[in-house]
C-alpha cells in the first residue's frame, strides 16, 4: 500500500506569521480503500481515509511535514502523553459544493483553538499558515473521501500529543502533530435526552474546561455511563461550586430559545469555545433575533418551561452540527420538549449545511475552498 509516488511541495507562507519555508514529502498509497466502504452506513469515527499528516516538534522547531499512508504509530512506552496527558486536539469538516469544489469551513478558528488550546497545557503552538496548508493539502488529496450526502461530512481531526520518553510531571520537549480525516454521518441522528449533572463535574473557574484536551473528555465517560444507565444520551455539566449555572454538553455547547430571545452560556473559561456555537450566534444576530451569551441558570430554564416560555433546546458542535434536545432532568424533575415542533435549530443546520454546500452566500469569508494540488509537480 505505499510508496507509490513521492512528491515534494514547498509551504508557501501565505500570512503574516513568519516561518522558514519548508518542504511537505508526500507519499502516496498505492491503492485507495475508498471503493471498499459503504458511503450509505458511515458510523461517526469508524471509518479512515487513506492518508495522514504528520510533523515533528525537536524541541525547537517544527520539522519533518509529511502527508503519507494511514499507519500506526510506534510508540515508547514511556511517552509522556499517556501518563501525564499533554494531548489536544480539533474536530472540523470539509464539504463540497454543489459543483463539487472541496471546501473547509473556518479552517484558522480552529488553528486558533488549537493554539489556545496547546498553550493551557504547556505545548507548542503550530505554525497558522502550516495549519491552513496542512489541511488544505490533505483534504484535496482525500476529496474523493469526502461524502456527498446531506448531513455528511469529511470530519478532520488535527491533533498534537507529548512525545517524550520518560516519566516526570513536566512539560515534554518532543511533540507530534498529525491530522487524520473521516468520512463521517451524523453524530446524533436523534434528539437527545440529557441529565443535568448534579454529583460529577466537568470544569472549574482556572481549570482547563476550555482547552480541547483529551482529559476533558476521559473525565467525562464515568458519569456518562452512569447517565447511560439511567436512560440519558448525554450529560448537562452544572457549574462546579454550585451545580446551578449551565455549562454544556460535553460533545457539543448549548441553546435555549426562549419566546423573545435565545440564550446560551456564555465563555468565562470552563467551556469549550465552539466554533459552531460563534457561527449560530452570529446567524442568529444577522437575522435579527436577540442573542444572550451569559450565565444561566438551571432554574430560570424550568422556570422558562413552566411558564411556557421554552420553545427549543439544542445543541451545536462541529461533529453534532445541531442536535435537537428532547428531554432534560435534573433532581428527578422532567422537562419533555416536542423536537418535531422546532424551527430555529433546523434553520441554523440548514443555513450552515447551505454555506458548505455554497447553496447559501457566505458573505463573511468563512468557506475556504481547498487549493488543488493538480497545479503542483
Ligand atoms: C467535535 O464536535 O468535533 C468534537 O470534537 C466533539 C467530539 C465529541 C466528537
């Protein structure tokens, strides 16, 4: 499955940041196991592309940028990911047009995040237009991957793990950056039912809730188990001293819609800084509905449901897109919602599903359509 073709593209810096350009060693597989999966039944995170990227960090610099095939990684046992955790990493999509351009959706957001991200848990940041280039590169080596149903996506993950061998709580010197893609359906294909968590807790005020760091997640399976078990899809993380204000989902943030405005929690640290949550919110403003980002209490919500004042619930996120919420429980006190009634949620998936199919004009620059490498030798 490899070796095939070797090529040797130069980064072009096509920002402002300022790095030696460098040279990106493709390898190519030789044969694509594309023709072997069934387009029609993806599973979210089941399926890989044919092809990775990879790059180095020595220390001092960034080195050794390679796209070639999917492989394992060897690993010492010692790496200092795994015991001590330095591992983050980003969750966005590529989409055709209706013409079948490959685009990305908001690509230097997420090197944003990523960079956020890297520098709460002591790594290095990754250059910006490497990021953007990286993607870009990869996703047009993968098109063919990219599926063409409504709701589906080539899901890309870059992400970045502590390399050194040996065990001592500090920062590795040795880090790998890599980005892996996935053609991949919905994550819910069903409203979800979510328990407000009363006894576990996800974040705190000066913890890392809002880096994208593999602990958040680890942290979260437990009571998600338990939640599991008592018939609830996913979690509503309360904040961590009171358990009274609305953190989110875990897996995606968190809107309420309200008869004359929608509300959602607003950033200060202890939740993920989403990048569909910004594109709804600014959806939502330019259309001309009131948006509230701040704190929110679970009460006000029952409060807003008792006196027939919630209209809709829902969730964003990368993956999720939206995922209309049918249930809430807290304490053992119930709010039912009719998801079929919903309108707001279902237009926002719809408005972002029309922007990355470039059905819908993006007059804010946010569809990035990927350079072929056809033009490179
Ligand atoms: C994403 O939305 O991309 C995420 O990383 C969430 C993850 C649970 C799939």
């Amino acid at each position: 499955m490899r070796m095939e073709k070797t090529l040797l593209r130069s980064f072009i810096s096509t920002t402002k940041l300022e790095f030696m350009p460098t040279n990106l060693k493709i390898t190519l597989v030789s044969q694509s196991r594309r023709e072997s999966v069934d387009f029609d039944n993806l599973p979210f995170g089941q399926v890989f592309s044919d092809h990775m990227f990879t790059a180095d960090f020595d220390g001092e610099k960034w080195t050794n940028f390679e796209i070639k095939p999917l492989e394992n990684l060897s690993v010492h046992p010692g790496n200092l990911a795994w015991h001590y955790g330095q591992a983050i990493f980003e969750g966005m999509k590529a989409s055709k047009s209706i013409t079948g351009t490959p685009l990305l959706f908001r690509p230097e957001m997420h090197i944003q995040r990523l960079n956020a991200s890297a520098t709460r848990m002591c790594m290095p940041e990754f250059p910006e237009d490497m990021f953007i280039q990286a993607v870009n590169t990869i996703v047009d080596l993968e098109k063919k991957w990219i599926p063409e149903e409504a709701g589906s996506a080539l899901y890309i993950r870059p992400f970045m793990i502590a390399m050194d061998e040996a065990l001592g709580v500090r920062p590795s010197a040795l880090y790998k950056f890599m980005i892996i893609c996935l053609p991949v359906g919905p994550y819910y294909s069903k409203p979800v039912s979510l328990k407000a968590e009363t006894t576990y807790v996800r974040a705190v005020e000066g913890g890392v809730g809002e880096a994208k760091t593999a602990g958040n997640y680890a942290g979260s399976l437990y009571p998600a188990r338990l939640a599991k078990q008592e018939g609830f899809d996913q979690i509503m993380w309360l904040d961590a001293k009171e358990f009274k204000y609305i953190q989110e989902v875990g897996t995606m943030n968190i809107f309420f819609v309200l008869k004359d405005r929608i509300i959602t929690p607003s950033t200060t640290g202890t939740i993920l800084k989403g990048i569909t949550r910004d594109t709804f919110i600014q959806v939502l403003r330019d259309k001309g509905y009131m948006v509230e980002e701040r704190r929110i209490t679970i009460d006000e919500i029952y409060e807003a449901f008792a006196n027939g004042e919630l209209l809709e619930v829902f969730g964003s996120g990368t993956a999720a897109v939206m995922a209309k919420v049918k249930r809430i429980s807290y304490k053992g006190k119930e709010i039912e919602l009719d998801p079929d009634s919903y309108k707001i949620g279902p237009s926002l998936k719809a408005h972002i599903e029309g922007l990355r199919n470039q059905t819908i004009e993006d007059n804010k620059g946010w569809v990035i359509p990927v350079q072929s490498l056809e033009t490179i030798s």
